[in-house]
C-alpha cells in the first residue's frame, strides 16, 4: 500500500485572512510548494453523512479571477460527478447550469 500526502500552507495576516496559500503534492509530478490564490475543499463523512468545507482565497485575488474560479468549478464537478456516478443526465445539468452562471458571471 502506498500513501501520498496533499500539503496546504496558508500565510494570514493579523486578521487571520489569508495572505498567500500554497500547496504541494508528492504525487503531482511538480517538486516544491506552489502557489495559488483559491481553494475549495470538499471532505465527505461518511460516518456523520455530512460534507466539511474549507474555502479559502487570499485577499489579492480579483473578483473576476474567483468568478472564473467558480464557473471552472461547476464544470468540473459534472465531470467528477459523472465519472463517480455514470450519471450523465444529471451530470449534464450541473454543466447547463455552470453555462448559464458563466454567462451571468462572465459575460461569455
């Protein structure tokens, strides 16, 4: 059995907001800590049944980037979720309705 660790170092300033994060993952391919602006972690229990989340995004980070962020988000989750559940028509609504918030978000 081989185990992997996914590492996140988050810098805050004296009121506890974040300042910069960083991350690092030995099975990544990418040697050192980098550098991001955002993170949304999302964490089932399945004991409780509950998801844990921890959002995190420095101060620096423009709005436009966390819409973009956020649109990229959905996207991807439909992905996810679709290859965890072969549930392609629900998957196909999670991308109907990431389209529709890139749109009202982005302008695109």
């Amino acid at each position: 059995m081989k185990e992997s660790e996914i590492k996140f170092s988050v810098t805050l300033d004296d009121n506890k907001v974040p300042e910069k994060i960083q991350w690092e993952a030995g099975d990544s391919g990418m040697p050192g800590k980098k550098d991001c602006s955002a993170t949304l972690l999302a964490i089932w229990d399945s004991k409780e049944h509950t998801t844990l989340r921890i959002d995190l995004w420095t101060k620096e980070m423009p709005v436009e980037d966390m819409k973009r962020f956020f649109y990229e988000s959905f996207i991807s989750m439909a992905d996810s979720y679709q290859r965890s559940t072969e549930d392609a028509v629900n998957a196909e609504e999670i991308r109907k309705f990431g389209d529709w918030f890139g749109k009202k978000a982005l302008g695109t």
